[in-house]
C-alpha cells in the first residue's frame, strides 16, 4: 500500500517569511495529493490540492510543487501570518482502474508556528 | 464551518467500557470516513461508508464498529476500550466517496481518553 513520510514534524518562522513542507510518497500509481490544514479544535480543511498532470498550482499565498519522478510534493506557503499557525497533513491516493476506492494515505502532520 | 457535526466533543471514560461516536454529514454528501489521530501520528483510516452500505475498510479493530443509517448519519462504536483507544476520532463526508475526486469535509472529532 501507499506510504506517505511527511517533513518536518515542527516548523517554526518569523511572520513574513516563507514556510515549505515536504512530503514523499511510495505508490507511483498515485495521483491525487491534497493537502489539509488542521486548526486547534477543528477538522481538517483542504487547503490545495494537485493532480499528478500538472506540477505546479498556486492559490494566493500557498502553492504545491509535484516531482513525480522522484516522487514528492512540496507545500510552499509565502509572506506567512500568524493565522497560519496550524498543523498541515499531506495526503496521496490513486485513481481506482475498476470498482472500488482507495483511500487517502495521509502524512503525520506538520505544526507550523508562525511567530508574530 | 464545514457542515460535518461530531458528537459529543470530549469524552472520558474507563477501560473496557463502550462508547459511540455520532457523526452528521454535511447536507447532499452520501459518504462517511472515520478516520483516527492518535498522539504524534497522521490521521488513520478506519471505514467508509456510501449511502448506507459499508465501501472500504482500512486498519480498524474487530473491537471497532460502525454503521451509517437510512438519514445519513453514522455511528463509530468503540467497545472493550483500552488505554491505548485514546485519541480524536474524525468523521469526513463527501458527495460520491471517490477520495482520488472527492474533496473530504472534516467534523470538528471527538477527543476520546480512556482512563
């Protein structure tokens, strides 16, 4: 099945800066990989999401960078506020060739701290 | 606000007891997922449910149990608990429970501790 390592476990930034989030993935088949943000007492939200025909998407301050040869994708969040102190799971799942589904593998999380 | 209501919030109680989570769907979504999230770890697929009938199973323990009922909603039941059950359990809904097309909508969990 899918494996989904998610790097760092912790990151901490001054407002302003810029804040990236790394992930990797095992399943080549996989082509689908979202990306949620999880506030204290919340479910989780998606944030972005980018399918594996394209390598690059950009929303306002967050963009997700895709590498399918070697396999891992990128959070990259610009200009950082403090609202978007969170933690942040990367998730890949694959596009099922007959019935069935198959699930979102998600990484372990990122807590980001965005220092005023 | 997602649309996806947990209940309860918080729940306390003693190993080898049974508790049941509730979970609403937001309105027009016919799937379910329970996912759990332990301490240091990622969100963890338990099930999935599609109008009714149960669609995947992931790493859920036979003490585990869920259904969906005709309205919607679904039931996580957690019986003979032990320390080890304490963690937030997530419920998601999505329109057609295709995850690879589907976006997932997080209820706000219940925060589970067995004590």
């Amino acid at each position: 099945g899918e494996n989904v390592e998610q790097h760092p476990s912790t990151l901490s930034v001054q407002e302003g800066d810029s804040a990236v989030i790394k992930c990797t993935y095992s399943d080549s088949a996989s082509n689908y990989f979202p990306w949620y943000k999880q506030e204290l007492g919340k479910g989780s939200q998606l944030i972005i999401d980018i399918r594996s025909n394209v390598g690059e998407k950009k929303d306002q301050r967050i963009a997700v960078t895709l590498n399918k040869t070697a396999k891992h994708f990128s959070l990259h969040i610009t200009e950082t506020q403090p609202e978007d102190s969170a933690v942040y799971f990367c998730a890949a799942t694959r596009t099922p060739s007959g019935a069935g589904s198959y699930q979102l593998t998600f990484g372990k999380g990122t807590k980001l701290s965005v220092i005023p | 606000d997602s649309g996806v209501t947990q209940t309860p919030k918080h729940l306390i109680t003693a190993t080898g007891q049974r508790v049941t989570l509730r979970c609403s769907p937001r309105s027009g979504d016919l799937s379910v997922y329970w996912y759990q999230q332990s301490l240091d770890q990622g969100l963890q697929f338990l099930i999935q449910y599609y109008n009714g009938e149960e669609r995947a199973k992931g790493n859920i323990l036979e003490r585990f149990s869920a259904q969906q009922f005709p309205d919607l909603h679904s039931e996580l039941n957690l019986s003979s608990l032990e320390l080890g059950d304490s963690a937030l359990y997530f419920c998601a809904s999505s329109v057609t429970g295709q995850p690879s097309t589907d976006t997932q909508y997080f209820g706000p969990g219940t925060r589970l501790t067995v004590l």
